[in-house]
C-alpha cells in the first residue's frame, strides 16, 4: 500500500472562512487517500505564508523525510491546491 503525508496551511482567517480551512482540506485529503487506497503516514498543518519555506511543519516534514532518506519507504506528499504549497513555483521545485 502506498503511503503519503498530508501537507495542510493556511496563512490568514479569510482563507479559513473561504473553504480552504485547515478541516476542509484535510477532509477532502483524507476522502481522496481512501479512494486510492493509500495510508497516510503523518498530517502536517501549518498557518504560515508560502512565500517562502521557512515554516515550522515544512521544516518538520523534511526533517523526517531525511531520517527515512536509506529506508525503502516510498512517501507521497499530498495538498489540496498548489497555492496551499508554495506561492513561488521556481522556490518549489
């Protein structure tokens, strides 16, 4: 079985109030790794701006990936939209 950890943020209440709340989007993650039978490994939720990647869950996220860096342990990272991820697509890549 696959297996993925989801990355939830939202940087402002206005943002949370137009259905891109921290509830929603892992609600709708959670929905979608059901669907296609993938196990969810860790759920990291963030309320920091996406200019950059200086946020604490971000930070979290790859520090455990680098502990799983020698394990054969394949991981998705799943998010609800792009802009849930990063504001600069160049910084994303």
């Amino acid at each position: 079985m696959r297996k993925a950890d989801l990355y939830i943020r939202v940087s402002t209440d206005e943002q949370a109030d137009k259905g891109y709340s921290q509830r929603d989007q892992e609600d709708r993650l959670r929905k979608y790794c059901e669907l296609k039978s993938i196990s969810i490994r860790n759920i990291y939720v963030e309320d920091h701006s996406a200019k950059s990647f200086n946020r604490p869950e971000w930070q979290k996220y790859l520090s455990n990936l680098r502990k799983l860096k020698n394990s054969k342990v394949g991981t998705l990272l799943l998010f609800t939209k792009w802009d849930r991820f990063s504001r600069n697509a160049g910084d994303a890549y």
